[in-house]
C-alpha cells in the first residue's frame, strides 16, 4: 500500500504513460494544491488532473523547494525525486508540443 503517481500524455484515444513515481508526498501535495485552486472539491485521489504549459513552467521552477507533506502511506519525498521530475517536466513539455494533453493521477 502506499502513494503510487503517474502522468500520460494524451490524444484521441491514445493514452501513454510518461512517467510514475512511488511515494512522492511533495508532489503530491503540490499536485493537490493546484487541484485545489481550479476548484476541485473532492478527495484528490483518483482523480485525472490536465496539466498544462503554464503549470510544468511554474514546477519546473518549484520543484526543487517543495513544501515537505505527510499522508496516510504517503511516505516521504527523498532527493532522487528531484532527477525524476526533472525528466518528467521534459517528457511532458516534449509531448505538449506534438499535440498531447499531460494528465497526473494518484492512487493511495
């Protein structure tokens, strides 16, 4: 049990997965917060979040300090998180720019 993440990029029917992270609270709960300020209400597990440019910009400026977060099985976010959503922030922007919608979801 615990925080498993994942991000796709989407188009049409196609649905790839980029990338997937295993108990990364802080990102979790940044996730959560930007879930939060479009309005979302409901418990942010399980729930398909559309990222876009603006937001990758904005974490790709951030993630590095992110504040640190607890959950029920979160875990805690270690360092070799910041190399992997590094690379997730270039997957994603590389599929933004061929046409493909990037969705974060969480299961814990």
């Amino acid at each position: 049990m615990g925080l498993d993440q994942y991000a796709f990029a989407v188009k049409g029917d196609e649905r790839i997965e980029i990338f997937y992270w295993r108990k990364h609270a802080n990102l979790e709960g940044w996730m959560s917060d930007l879930y939060s300020s479009r309005g979302g209400d409901k418990e942010f597990n399980c729930v398909d979040l559309k990222l876009f440019e603006s937001d990758l910009m904005r974490l790709q400026n951030e993630h590095r300090d992110l504040p640190v977060v607890t959950g029920f099985f979160w875990g805690e976010t270690d360092g070799r998180k910041i190399d992997e959503t590094e690379e997730f922030i270039k997957k994603a922007l590389y599929y933004q720019s061929k046409g493909y919608d990037i969705i974060y979801t969480s299961w814990w």
